[in-house]
C-alpha cells in the first residue's frame, strides 16, 4: 500500500520566494526517484515561510532510501540557510473508511 509522507519547512520569510525557486530544481529528481508516486508542493496564505510537501511513495522504505540518497549528496547544506526551524516529516497511511 503506498505512503503518503508529509515534509513541512519553516522558511525565513524573506527567503520562501528563492526556497521555491530551489525547490523547483531540486523536485524533478525527486519526481524521478524510484518509487516516488508525486510530488506537491503548498504554501500557507498565511505564513508565506510554510511550504509543505506531500509526498507519495510506493512504501517508505522507498522514501527513506531517496532521502538518504538526498542526505549523502549534501542538499540538507543547500537547503539549509533558507530555513528558520527544522523540517518536520510526517509519514501517513490511507484509511480506507
């Protein structure tokens, strides 16, 4: 069954527009990464800092391999100084009600 994994950043303020510009560089090898479902990205009317990813993946045995894949190739370095507080990743299963 396939995972839904929440990725939210608290960016400084003055940054969140360049974060997306970023961001628009950095997704397309997500989008591509084995296992990667889709990749959709939300910002909150009214902390223009929050920028949410929802994520889908195959299982999160995928999601964790590209995110150690993204960690070994330094992109935590890059994303970095655009933040105000650490990421915080959700993982969620579907339920089917």
């Amino acid at each position: 069954m396939p995972i839904t994994v929440t990725l939210t950043f608290s960016v400084k303020p003055e940054r969140a527009e360049e974060f997306k510009s970023l961001l628009e560089s950095l997704l397309p090898d997500t989008r591509a990464y084995d296992g990667c479902l889709s990749v959709v990205v939300y910002q909150d009317q009214d902390d223009a800092g929050s920028i949410m990813l929802v994520e889908d993946w195959t299982t999160k045995e995928h999601q964790q391999k590209y995110q150690a894949w993204r960690d070994e190739t330094g992109t935590g370095e890059v994303v970095g100084p655009f933040l105000a507080g650490e990421p915080k990743f959700r993982y969620l299963d579907g339920l089917k009600i």
